[in-house]
C-alpha cells in the first residue's frame, strides 16, 4: 500500500480504481470450464516438446553454428586453437595460443564485444599479434583444418 499512497501525492497521477471481485472470478472459473481443457493442451505440447527434444537440440546447435561462423576473425581463432592443441607445439606456445583464444571468446574484455565497431578490435589486436609472434609455429595443416571447420559450421 506504501506505493498507492505514495502514488496519490504525484501531481497529475490519478490511480484508477480496480474491482478485484471482478478480476477474481475472471481468473479462477468454476469446474467444468475451458481451464481443463487448456491445461490438457499445455500438457499435450510439453509432451511433443519433451518427444522433440533430440531434434530441437539439433536445430539449436546448428543455428547457434551456422551464426558462430559469421563473427569477425573466427578462423584466426580456429587456426589458433588447432595450432594450441597440436600435440608438437611448444608448452609456451599453447600457452599464448589458448590465452589469445580465451580473450576472443570471453565477451567481457578491454572493450565489450558489444560494442559495434570497436568490440573486436582489441580480440583481433590480441589474436593478430600472438599469430605474428607465433607465426613459425603455425603450420598449413593447422589453417587447412581451421577452413575445413569453418565451411562446416557455415553449412550446418
């Protein structure tokens, strides 16, 4: 009631009066009437969600996919990330790589990625300059694998 009161006392506020009888009896109707039946319907659909759920889990992930192969730099990120878990890369190596991966994904950074020009400018100036420190150690195999991925994800 704090808020009514308080509400009242704003210049030009007007509280409309509601009628609560009405709104009860509106909400909760008598037996025999539509609740059963839309409850009925409820259940109906949660159960050919639950029937469903293998192939809406597919559709999810092949979207999420299909969209994750469109942001800036992803296949820099890849070729880093096939590079890190090569199993002759140096530990040093990996290290760097793993961080400039972790950076690209985290969204939160030096500058959010929600930002729109600017949100992957610093991903791209980390990701760009440990590919060009590291570069001896990345091998065609490793951007070869990096594009078979990405033109994976762009046809799911």
């Amino acid at each position: 009631m704090w808020f009514r009161d308080q509400a009242t006392t704003w210049q030009g506020f007007s509280w409309p009066e509601f009628d609560w009888k009405t709104f009860a009896r509106q909400r909760s109707p008598g037996r025999g009437s539509g609740q059963r039946s839309s409850f009925r319907d409820f259940t109906k659909r949660a159960q050919r969600f639950a029937a469903d759920e293998g192939d809406l889990r597919r559709r999810i992930w092949r979207t999420l996919k299909r969209e994750a192969a469109n942001i800036p730099f992803v296949e820099d990120a890849l070729t880093a990330h096939y590079c890190a878990f090569d199993r002759n890369t140096p530990l040093y190596v990996k290290l760097a790589l793993v961080g400039a991966v972790v950076y690209f994904l985290v969204p939160d950074d030096l500058i959010p990625d929600s930002i729109p020009v600017l949100g992957y400018a610093d991903d791209a100036a980390v990701l760009a300059g440990v590919m060009k420190i590291f570069a001896s150690h990345i091998k065609p195999e490793h951007r070869e694998a990096a594009q078979l991925m990405l033109e994976r994800m762009r046809r799911a």
